[in-house]
C-alpha cells in the first residue's frame, strides 16, 4: 500500500448540500448554496452554516440573524448548482430556478416549497474564521413535506432522493447499508 501526503484543505466528504434562504425585510429573498452545514447539537437542537464573508447572502444573514436550512433532493440539483454560482445581488434565484418561497412560522426568511425538509434558524452566534464565517444557529422550527409521511405518521425523509455533495460532484445517497446501532444488535 502507498500513500500520499498533502497540504492541509477540505476533505471531509461526502457533505450535505443545502439551499440557504434569507431575506432582508421589504427586500427579495435569496438563496445561496451551502455544503459547509452540520448538526452541532441535539438539545437544544442546534446547527452551523459557513458562508464566504463576500457572498451577498453573508450580510443579510449577519443583520438578520436568521436563515432557513432547505434539504436537496436530486429534482433540485440543477437549481442548486445554480444557486451556488449566481449572486442573488444580480438575479431574483427563486423566480430564475421556478422555486416557490413559502412563508416559515417562526423566521422572516421564507423556506424552499419544493424542498422536503425546512430547517427555520435563528443565530446564536458568528465565529470568525478566515475566508468563511461561521453561524451557529437555534433551530426553532422544522417544516416537512407531507408528501413524505405514511399512513402510520412516519416520515420517510429517506424516499425524497436526496444528495450529497463530495469533492465539487453531486451525489445521491446510494443504498441502504444498515442503521443506527445494528452492530450491537442481539440476533
């Protein structure tokens, strides 16, 4: 076996690929997309974007304070590599990807309709990095597509085909391999 060494950089992949919603008051939202998001913590629960100082949507979501997490299913691809090299200081991305902002219950941003899950946010706090910032964010609202739940109340966030981003290519998930804990399970 051989290896090689490298300067340090980002490698941890496969990531989450999301679309950023955020808005400023009497303003039109925006999009940005975000591979750099994560879970921080459970209770409360809690996650963190790192977004590029430069991007149009770094202010508005440092003087807003809040932003909505939208997951991304394969039909949202395209729309999310477009969000993710387009400014929305030039474009409207709602109207120029055909998506549909829907009002979020607890946040101004609005969330993605065509997106299956909607993580509404508020900021706790902005951590200084370098070229990025990063939010960590209060979850304080998660709105999910029906179109996902069975006849038993559970939600299948696992048939909406989602995709994950890995060394600047879009992946979807891939088969199931096993959950949470089968390793120790008595036979």
């Amino acid at each position: 076996m051989s290896r090689q060494n490298w300067k340090p950089g980002n490698m941890l992949y496969p990531l989450p690929v999301v679309m950023i919603s955020c808005q400023r008051e009497g303003e039109k939202p925006n999009i940005i997309t975000v591979a750099w998001a994560g879970t921080i913590c459970s209770d409360p629960a809690m996650v963190s974007i790192s977004v590029r100082k430069e991007r149009y949507s770094h202010p508005i979501i440092s003087e807003t304070g809040e932003f909505v997490i939208n997951l991304v299913t394969r039909p949202l691809t395209l729309a999310t590599d477009f969000c993710g090299v387009k400014s929305g200081k030039d474009i409207d991305k709602f109207k120029e990807c055909n998506l549909t902002p829907f009002a979020s219950k607890v946040v101004k941003a609005p969330g993605i309709m065509e997106s299956p899950v909607s993580i509404e946010c508020k900021v706790n706090n902005v951590v200084e990095l370098g070229t990025h910032d990063m939010f960590v964010a209060e979850v304080v609202n998660i709105s999910v597509d029906e179109k996902y739940m069975d006849e038993n109340g559970k939600f299948n966030l696992n048939d909406s085909d989602l995709i994950a981003y890995s060394h600047g290519e879009y992946f979807t998930l891939g088969e199931y391999v096993g959950k949470f804990g089968y390793s120790v399970k008595k036979k």
